[in-house]
C-alpha cells in the first residue's frame, strides 16, 4: 500500500509538471502569434439604439395582442419618421441661418449626436490595450461637436507599465475635445482607477469597489533552499542598483531599502497623476491603498454619481445615436488555445489573490 500511494503521488507530480510545461508552450505560441499579427483585425460597430428597439418589439410581440402590437408598431414608426423630418428641418435651418453653425468640414451633417461606447476587461498585463488604441484610433476622427464617449470599465488592477498606456490612450479623446464618461459595474481599483481617473465623469454601481490607490510588489526568494541543496546560483551585473531583488540569490537589507525606495517613487507617480486628473480629490487622505464601495467612494470623491452602466446607456438611447466599437483581433487556433490556458491561468492566479484580499457576504 506505501508503494501504491508513492506511485500514486508520483504520477500526479508528473501530471502536473506536464501539464504546466503544455500550458507554458502554449502561452509562448500565444505571445509569438500576437507579435506577429498585431494589427491583423477589424472593427465591429453595433447601434445599440436598433438592438434596444428590436428586444422591446419582441417583448411587446409576445406580451401583447397582435392588433395592440401592430397599432403600437405603426405609431411608433410614424412619430420617429416625424421626429426625423424635424431634426433634418433644423439642421437645414441652422446652416442657411448667418448665426448658425458651420457645415461640416466633410459635407456630411448628424440628425444626432452620437455616443460611442468602449470596452475594456483589464487583467493583470492590461493585454485589453492593444485592442483599446485600435478602437480610439477609430472613433477620433470622426468625433464631432456634442459627441461623446463612455467607456465600460472592469479591472482590478496590473502592472504600472501596462495600466499607465492605457490611461495615456483614454487622454487622446479629451485631447480630442470629446467628454468621456467611465462606468464602473465591479471593480476599478489601482491600475483600472488610474484609468479611471482620466475621464471628465465617472459613474459606479453601488457596491463597485474602487480605489486601492498604492503599489505592490511580492516575490519569493529561494536562497536558502538552494544553499540547502548545494547548488550555486550566480548574478552578474554591471551597476550596483541593476538588481536589487531576486529570486535565487541572497538579498541584502540595502537591496530591500533601494526596491522600497522605487516603491515610494512609482506610488507619488500615482498620485500625482491622479491629483492631476481629478484636482478637488484629497489625494493623500485616499492614497492609502484602501477601497470604497460605491456611495463611499462618491463620499470621498473618488467618483461622481451612482449608477450601473447599462441605466445609463439606456437612458440616452432616446437622444443619441448610441454606437459600441469593439477592435476584433484575427487569431488562428493556436493562439486562441493558448491565449485561453494563458488567461486561465492569470484567472486562477487572481482569484486567489481576491479571496485572500476582498469582503465577502456570507
């Protein structure tokens, strides 16, 4: 039975060594195939205004008698045809008047103003940057006076590099002149506020979790064990700060005050943004690392109203062209199976990580 229960726990070691070395293999094809195809996608534009539309004939349809339906159907029709008719007779009347507005500067005219509509599902890379530039890149040009864009927003958060790009491209649309709104539904926390912050407005669900304004680093260190085994391990660098911490070798307390002291540098780099960002924020009262949930956070200042982001994009499908842009990336199999055990495995890895860290209901 001993030896049974040794081969037994021997077999599961290799499964698992195996199927983490597949896993790896995968994710490096993943990472090879999207270096090679970066900009190998296209556009998908959806009006929202016509998919809202169709989900209320079909509820009506079902929960109405058919003439109640059809008499509702045509009524509808004729006041929208009506609506249409006055809209084109203002924007007529507007261009002829001397006090009216200018043409526009591609001979085309909107009946509305439009809102464009973003996504982004940060992880720990913020790997949603590159399909994020691509739909800006879009929408730029082709943003006109009283267009907006609001842009959905889930992330708790990554590394500094990755979420500072990410924040740097949402810029581009004030730049730009166009007001940004952020909704929040979950999380924005460190990397996904530092997003967040950028926008002219932003909006939570009430239990969103928001904030976590600090930096983290961790790392294990096996030293000892190696030492434990007799097996040398061996760094060479040329500047006495290239390396301050490791994995393998033996850390010393100037090595640990020296990657504390980027700490701090990158954290007052945070804040500083933020502070630029949102002027009437007290950055150093809410800078400490913590989260807020929604009326907290709108208490603190960190956000600016409460509400869940499809409230608010329903609620200006009745005055604005609504539009969601999504940047679809080509992938063959591949790197779709790959990008799929790589994305996993960051799941599984955050997971763990929000368990050990946020509030639970019991």
């Amino acid at each position: 039975m001993e030896f049974l229960s040794e081969l037994g726990l021997f077999v599961a070691q290799a499964v698992t060594i195996l199927v983490l070395v597949f896993l790896l293999g995968l994710g490096l094809v993943a990472i090879s195939q999207r270096q090679r195809g970066e900009h190998d996608g296209h556009i998908e534009i959806t009006k929202l205004n016509q998919r809202a539309e169709h989900v209320s004939d079909t509820l009506n349809h079902a929960i109405n008698d058919p003439q109640t339906w059809k008499a509702a159907t045509k009524a509808r029709k004729k006041t929208d045809k009506l609506k249409a008719r006055e809209r084109r007779k203002a924007l007529k009347k507007s261009a002829r008047s001397p006090r009216g507005s200018e043409p526009e500067a591609d001979g085309e005219s909107r009946e509305r103003p439009v809102l464009f509509v973003l996504n982004f599902d940060g992880d720990i890379q913020a790997s949603a940057t590159d399909n994020l530039r691509e739909e800006i890149s879009a929408i730029v040009p082709q943003l006109k006076k009283g267009d907006e864009v609001l842009l959905r927003l889930e992330s708790p958060g990554g590394v500094v590099h990755g979420y500072g790009l990410a924040a740097s491209q949402l810029r581009r649309i004030r730049d730009a002149g166009a007001p940004l709104t952020i909704c929040v539904d979950k999380v924005a926390a460190s990397g996904g506020y530092m997003m967040a912050c950028v926008a002219d407005r932003i909006v939570a669900a009430p239990f969103a979790v928001i904030g976590s304004i600090g930096v983290l680093a961790q790392l294990p260190n096996f030293h000892r064990l190696l030492k434990k085994n007799d097996i040398d391990f061996e760094l060479l660098t040329a500047g006495e700060y290239k390396r301050t911490l490791t994995l393998f070798g033996e850390n010393t307390d100037k090595g640990r005050e020296k990657f504390v002291e980027e700490l701090e540098d990158t954290h007052a780099l945070f804040k500083h943004f933020v502070k630029e960002s949102r002027p009437a924020l007290d950055v150093d009262r809410v800078a400490t690392g913590e989260v807020w949930y929604g009326q907290q956070a709108v208490d603190e200042g960190l956000i600016d109203e409460i509400a869940t982001s499809d409230s608010l994009i329903q609620s200006r499908l009745g005055e604005n062209d609504v539009f969601e842009v999504r940047f679809v990336r080509k992938r063959n199999w591949q790197e779709r199976l790959g990008l799929a055990a790589e994305a996993a495995i960051q799941r599984s890895v955050l997971r763990l990580w929000q368990y050990g860290s946020s509030r639970h209901l019991h």
